[in-house]
C-alpha cells in the first residue's frame, strides 16, 4: 500500500482522509499524479 503526506504539513496521510487532521488542508485524490494533493473549496 502507498503512504501518503499532506503537502502543507507532511503528517501522515490515508486514502480515505478528505480533510488533513493536523493542519485541516482540504484533500482529494489526482489520478494523473497518482497521490493525494490539497484542494482548494471554491
């Protein structure tokens, strides 16, 4: 399985994490780049 990080703060992340519970960075999953990669909520 790959392990994730969160761009902003580097904390550990999972697939199914849809908000960083550390730093509160909105995330989703880019299937071009094949990671998890913040978002913005527009």
């Amino acid at each position: 399985m790959k392990a994730f990080a969160c761009r902003v703060c580097g904390s550990r992340l999972f697939f199914e994490n849809s908000v960083c519970v550390t730093c509160g960075t909105g995330l989703g999953f880019s299937r071009g780049e094949a990671d998890i990669v913040a978002v913005d909520a527009a």
